[in-house]
C-alpha cells in the first residue's frame, strides 16, 4: 500500500513539474498530473535503459525525476502533436477548427 502511495506521489510531482516547463496551457486536473507523472516515469526509465542502460526509475533520487520529468514532457509533446487541431461540431451544425494555441500566440502582441 505504501508503494502505491509513494508512486502516486511520485507521479504528482514529476507531472507538475513537467506541466511547469512546458509552455502554453496544459490538459487535464490532478488526476491527469498524476497519470502523467507516473505514465512519464515509466516512458523516462524505458528510454534510459534503451540509450545509456540506466538502471530507470528505482527510487526518490534525483536521477529517477529527471527521467520521469523527462518521459512526461515527451507525453506531453506527443499530446500535443496528436490532438494539435480538432474538429468541433457545434449543435447548431456549424464546424469549428480548435488550434492548440500555437497559432493565436504566434500572432500576438
């Protein structure tokens, strides 16, 4: 029970923390902070094991959050790639384009 106390601590942390480098307005609550933390420590530990055989996410080190920071910014980055502009079907039947953002910044005062 403690271990899945401390993952989802872990996850909480990690997440938000990655949610707070990314720039621009982020998805979801808590809960999402938490998924993605947690989802990211395991996309860090798999990616670091792939390149330089690191030993992943063991333990509360700092080694452990930099790639369960890491592997959340890279699921946050493939979010935005994948749901970048989605189609909105009001009820009046009219369709609108809903950009990420990226569009309206650019041409912004």
């Amino acid at each position: 029970m403690g271990a899945i106390i401390g993952w989802i601590i872990f996850g909480l942390i990690a997440g938000a923390i990655a949610k707070l480098i990314m720039p621009g307005r982020q998805p979801g609550g808590m809960l999402m902070t938490i998924l993605l933390g947690i989802a990211g420590a395991m996309v860090g530990g798999f990616v670091g094991r792939a390149l330089w055989g690191s030993a992943g996410v063991t333990g509360w080190g700092l080694g452990s959050f930099l790639l369960a920071i890491c592997g959340s910014l890279l699921l946050l980055g493939l979010y935005r790639l994948i749901v970048g502009r989605r189609t909105i079907t009001t009820g009046t039947g009219t369709t609108t384009t809903r950009s990420s953002g990226r569009d309206r910044d650019k041409w912004a005062a």
